[in-house]
C-alpha cells in the first residue's frame, strides 16, 4: 500500500464501459460527452470525478482514497 502524499486531480469521466477521461481544461473547451461509439454511455455527460496519478484510479470526489 502507498500511505504517502496522494496526488490527486479533479478529471471528468465516462461511467460506461470504455472509461473516458478528460481534464478541467478538455472539459471547458467542450468536452463534455462520451465520444466513444462502441461505449455504453455514448454520447452522454462526462461526471466530475477524481484522478489519483500514482495508482492510476479514479474515486468520487471528496472520497478517501489510499494507493494499493
């Protein structure tokens, strides 16, 4: 397990199958849609989210997370 610091970032993310995921910047420059054909959410709103980059995981924001 990592018990370090957790560097984490706000992305916004596809709930469907191909697991999308875009930054604050690509959200804001219009990115706000599954683009993936083939997915399950196609077409539909991305969700706020979190991204931890050290264990490549994303988690609701504002839960805890620990790295396993």
């Amino acid at each position: 397990m990592y018990w370090g610091d957790v560097m984490s970032e706000i992305r916004y993310l596809c709930a469907g199958n191909c697991r999308t995921m875009v930054s604050i910047k690509e959200f804001k420059e219009g990115k706000r849609t599954c683009p993936v054909e083939s997915c399950t959410k196609y077409n539909q709103s991305l969700e706020r989210g979190e991204y931890c980059s050290h264990c490549n995981t994303c988690f609701e924001e504002g839960e805890d997370h620990i790295c396993i």
